[in-house]
C-alpha cells in the first residue's frame, strides 16, 4: 500500500524529523489562501500515488502571486500516469545548499532492513542505481541490534563532513528506522534531504509504501488508503479469495496459483493474443470462487473468449467443473469458454464438462492457440 | 539419494487440528512420509488421523525425535512458530503459511541463523523427493522418481513443469518450492549446491519469475560453483511493469528484474532458457544427453 507525500510527512513530523512547511489543498482557493498565510515563493505539488510527477509536470514553483492560481488551476484534475490529480500541496519554497537521497527497504539477499544513503539526491534514486550505482552507500541493518548510534553516525559520516550536520543526520536516521519498524513499512525514503541555508537538515519530500501483509496490526496506515477503481476491483476481488488485475487485451483468463497465471498471460502472447486480464483463483476450490471468477473476467467487456487453465493440486478440478456448470447456469455467459484441466481429480472434471459441451483441450499451449483462434 | 528430505525424515505438522494441517497431514500420511506427530497448543493428547498432537513442539521432539517440521498455522502466529521449531532443535522447517508480515520475518532470520535450522518459505508449497517423501501441498500423483532437481518461486507453475517431465518419462531428485515472499529462507544458491552435492541429481531445472535478483545471482552462481546443466523458465515476461501479480516477489519496479534481464543473464552463462513451459522436457533431454 501507498501513501501521498503529504501523509508521509505527517509521519515524519510525528516522530520530529523536521519537514518543510505546507497545506494540502482540494482547490485553487484554497491553494492562494495557502500561499498567503505560508508566504512566496511556494511550491506547488500534485498529490497521486504515482512517482515520476516531477517529469509529468505535477510540481511547479511559483515565484509570483499571480502564479499560484495559475498553476493551482493546471496542476488540479491533470492526469499522471492514469491518476487524477485531486489534491495538492503547497509547500513553503526553502532555500538549500545540498541535496541527499536517504531511505530504508526490504533487502532480498542480507534478508534485512537495509538504509541506503547518497550524494546524489533530487533525481530518481533507479537512475543513480543504473548509472552511478557506487554513488549509492548501503548499510545492512542487524535486526537484533536495531539503527544503533554508531552505524547512524556511520552513515551520517558518509554523507556529511560537517561535524553539526553528522550529528543531526545520525538523529534522523535513528528516527526514519524507528519509523519504518513501527508502521510494517516496506519503504520508506526522503528524496532530497536538504541542508537549508540555516544548516539544518530538512526533509522537503517524502514517500512511504507499506507490507499489505502486517495491514492486519496498522489500523491507522490501513485507514490512509485511497484505492483506485481499478484497485478496488482487485480488493473486491481479493475479498472473494481473487487475485485480479485488469490488463489490455481480449482474451479472459482463469487461473489458479500466481506463476501458472503469469505463466499462461506469457504463452498467450507468446501466441500472438493478447490478455484481458491476470486472474489468479487461488488455493482452494471452492464453487462459488470460479462463478465469483467468472462474473469478474465478463465485467470486462472487452473479453472475446474466457480460457480457463487449471492445474489441481489443493485445487480439485472437479470441483472447478462444477463451479462451472453453476456459473454458466446461473450467468449468461455470451462468448466462448476454453477449458484445460489437469492434476487432481482432472478426470472427473472432465466427465462433468462433458455434458455442457465446451472446448476441451489438454494442454496450455493447446489452450491459448485455441484461445486466440476464437478471438478472431 | 536426493535433497533435504528422504526415508529418514521424521515430520511434525504444527497447526495440525486445523482445516490445511490436518487435510494435508492425512495427504502426506498416504503418500508415505513419516508423519511422527502434530502440534496444537490446547489440543495435546488427541490425535489427527493417527497421528499424536502435542502442546508445544518441545514436547513432540523428546516424545517423536521429530527433525522436520512443516506449518500450517495462520500468518500473523507464522513466526512464532518457526522460532518455537528452532528453539527445540528441529534442523528443517518448511513454512506453507501465506502472507506473514516481511519484518516478521527479518526478526526470524539471526535467531534461525545462530541456531542452523535450515527454512523453507514461508508462502511456498513445500517440497518432495519422490517416492521417499512429501513435505507440503503438492500433489505428489504427478511425481516420478530420477535425476532432475527442480527449484521454483511459484507453486503451480511447478506442477504444470513436472506433469511435463513426468508425461515424459523425466523424473525427480527433489523439487522444491521456494516461496514467492520477498524475505524467506533456503533460495537458489542454496540449492544450487545441494543438487549439485547430490549425486542422484544429474540436472537442474530453475523455475523463476519476475522482481528481484535471484535469477541474476543464481546464473553468477552456476557460473562459478555449478558443473550440473541447469535449464530455466521464466514466468511474467509478459507482465506489465509496476503490477503485483499475486506473489510479493513478482513486481517490475524501474526497469530492474524483468524477465529479459534474467534470461539474458541466464544464457550469459550458456544455461538454456524455455521459452514456452512445454519446452522444458527437449532442452532436458538435450542437456542430459
């Protein structure tokens, strides 16, 4: 789960990492009232669950009175990779000196929290990775011992030289671990940390993204979220024990298990069709899942054909069968089914699909090649 | 011979009175693995198919001499559970439990370290060396017993690669599902050398998938330390960049862990890389030649 910058900061603020001054904003309003009362120059910030604003065009410095509207009014409602933009910020424009990358995530392979530290802040820390990846510092976390003193002054000593800005930096870092530990985050980043002219570090962004799984105990991180229509279809579906994400294409597909369904998008392409969407039905075989699966994959109307690919193992391919028979009683289902069943009680499946006469076919490739034929 | 476990595997299956554990624990029963006992706090004393429940899974080491254990307990208890193993000495745990907390498992990872319990999972399948034993919810029909070590994020796009070897007279060492999570224990490299430790185990077939850099490291690793042929799958090369399809592991974030890195990486290092899942059994049968 994600949430806006201005959300993560709050957090910051809570735990006294210090954050720029700033309003969120619904209008353009509310957006010069904001500006008034924080004083020029301010920043202008679209507020989407997307990154790469910048770029898009999503934040714009207004120097002027007459700026503030101006860019309020565009920024307001413009698109940025299929978010709407219905908040913004207003931040108190900050003279500053240097800019820093900070940030802690989920390392794979030291299976650890791991804090990563540059010079090179204010760009997009993937592309520093790319072209510069020494310019990135990493520091392995002991999840027993926790951010201690010496490793946050350890990575502050990387950054800074200034003996003032080293002890300042240790104390933040120390924070931003408690931060990421207290609330399951699976990232948590400030991108630029800057030195404002003062000599004081200041966070003037922030971005937090959080272990969907340790939802269960964040009530308050849970409450922060915004989903989209696409991603409240998929939590619907997540409810019915789905996994359902829309893609492009014409061809509905039904799976059960997350790498079989990546698997057979694959080998649809591979073909030359092109996937409606990833389904994934899970472990067990409940009637009710696939009728549920079904409704969903035909809410699409861009789906031409519903290929079905079931490998049993928890899942019983009989039981899929007869999900199936109930769902097409029970739903007008209008476009061609293909069905593959394999693995756990395939055979019985099969006898029970026999009577409602649909294209059978034994293996995948024979699957998606059938598939695409019936999307033409 | 095969990997990890065999005929001297004496399992316990915590979380055994409910709905999975006790399914699954008549499931391995059957297949022939030696299932010595089960643990639910509250419910020792019972049974499960025969098999004796224990309240902790000290108890059910001293009275078993259980040295496997495989969890079924619900993912916010899952590392509790784990620990609960370790502390009592058990060598090889294999967690099925799916979605426990990442940090929960950070914090599990120094404790299972400094003890040397070897973990499977969590959110896998568990694994198999067929005809010996079944530790987890695969279906253990679609085996056959021989020379191939398979390895895999994903669970049924394992069994989709076996029912292909196996209906092509292609059998197993030991295939292991390794869990999609982004934080688990025992991964490639591991069992790269294991099966390549193994002499039972004649080739290696990787089942990897989108996000991250396993793959990568994996084909570093076959480079240095791996004389075995490997073969390899890729599943999500298809898969819009940003979009979580199901596993936590199989995300596409900024141009890194696509699926055409891996397989680039993987043929850099002359491993032969499926296209197609059907495809697996030939390039086999190519390597082993």
């Amino acid at each position: 789960m994600k949430i806006h910058e201005y959300q993560a900061k709050e957090i910051f603020s809570r735990y006294l990492i210090p954050v720029t001054n700033e309003v969120v904003c619904y209008t353009v309003e509310e957006a010069v009232a904001a500006a008034d009362k924080l004083g020029l120059p301010v920043v202008v910030k679209a507020q989407v669950l997307a990154g790469g604003r910048g770029k898009a065009g999503g934040v714009k410095l207004a120097r002027t009175k007459q700026d503030v509207p101006e860019m309020a009014g565009k920024i307001l409602g413009m698109d940025i990779k299929g978010y709407t933009v219905e908040k913004i910020l207003i931040a108190q424009g900050v003279k500053f000196s240097s800019e820093f990358y900070v940030g802690l995530t989920i390392d794979r392979n030291s299976k650890s929290v791991i804090f990563m530290a540059s010079s090179e802040g204010g760009v997009e820390i993937e592309e520093v990775a790319k072209d510069n990846p020494d310019a990135i510092h990493k520091f392995v976390i002991d999840p027993d011992l926790g951010m201690t003193p010496f490793l946050a002054r350890k990575i502050a000593f990387a950054l800074f030289s200034d003996f003032n800005l080293v002890k300042q930096g240790a104390d933040l870092f120390q924070k931003l671990y408690r931060i990421f530990m207290d609330t399951d985050s699976s990232l948590v980043e400030i991108n630029p940390l800057v030195i404002t002219e003062e000599g004081k570090l200041l966070a003037l962004d922030g971005k937090m993204n959080f272990d969907d799984n340790a939802l269960f105990r964040q009530s308050a991180i849970e409450a922060l979220n915004e989903p989209t229509e696409d991603e409240l279809k998929e939590i619907d579906a997540k409810e019915k024990g789905l996994t359902y994400i829309r893609l492009d294409g014409s061809i509905g597909c039904m799976v059960n298990g997350a790498g079989l369904a990546m698997a057979t998008l694959d080998l649809i392409k591979y073909f030359g069709g092109e996937p409606a969407n990833f389904l994934d039905i899970g472990g067990s075989s409940n009637p009710q899942k696939v009728i549920d699966a079904m409704n969903l994959i035909l809410s699409d109307k861009n789906v031409k054909v519903v290929m079905i690919n079931i490998f049993g193992g928890i899942t019983r391919c009989d039981d899929v069968a007869r999900g199936l028979i109930i769902a097409l009683d029970k739903i007008k289902v209008e476009v061609p089914i293909v069905v593959r069943l394999s693995g756990t009680n395939s055979k019985e499946g099969l006898e029970i699909l026999k009577e409602a006469n649909l294209p059978i076919v034994e293996t995948m490739s024979q699957a998606a090649q059938k598939a695409i034929e019936l999307c033409k | 011979m095969s990997i990890l476990v065999n005929q001297n595997t004496k399992l316990l299956v915590q979380g055994i009175t409910g709905r999975d554990g006790s399914f699954h624990a008549g499931k391995m029963k059957a297949y022939g693995t030696n299932v010595v006992g089960g643990v639910s706090p509250g419910k020792g004393g019972s049974t499960v198919d025969g098999i004796p429940v224990f309240n902790t899974v000290e108890a059910a080491v001293k009275a078993t001499g259980a040295n496997t254990s495989i969890i079924f307990v619900p993912a916010h208890l899952a590392a509790d559970a784990i620990l609960e193993a370790s502390e009592a000495g058990i060598g090889l745990v294999i967690a099925i439990s799916e979605g426990v907390p990442t940090l929960d498992m950070v914090k599990v990872m120094p404790y299972l370290a400094k003890k040397g319990t070897k973990l499977i999972g969590p959110n896998c399948p568990g694994l198999i060396s067929p005809d010996e034993a079944l530790v987890g919810i695969l279906p253990g029909n679609i085996f056959l017993k021989g020379n191939v070590g398979l390895m895999s994020r994903s669970g049924t796009l394992t069994y989709e690669m076996v029912y292909q070897l196996t209906s092509n007279g292609i059998g197993q060492s030991t295939c292991v599902g390794i869990g999609g999570d982004p934080v688990a224990g025992l991964y490639y490299l591991e069992l790269l050398q294991m099966f390549q430790d193994d002499p039972e185990t004649k080739a290696i077939v990787l089942i990897g998938e989108i996000g991250g850099d396993a793959e990568e490291r994996a084909a570093q690793y076959i480079q240095e330390h791996i004389t075995k042929p490997v073969v390899a799958f890729i599943a999500g090369q298809s898969a819009p960049p940003g979009k979580r399809m199901g596993h936590a592991g199989a995300i596409i974030s900024s141009g890194s862990g696509t699926a055409e890195e891996k397989i680039k990486a993987f043929e850099k290092v002359g491993v032969k890389v499926a296209k197609i899942p059907s495809e697996i059994p030939d390039l086999i049968k190519q390597v082993m030649e």
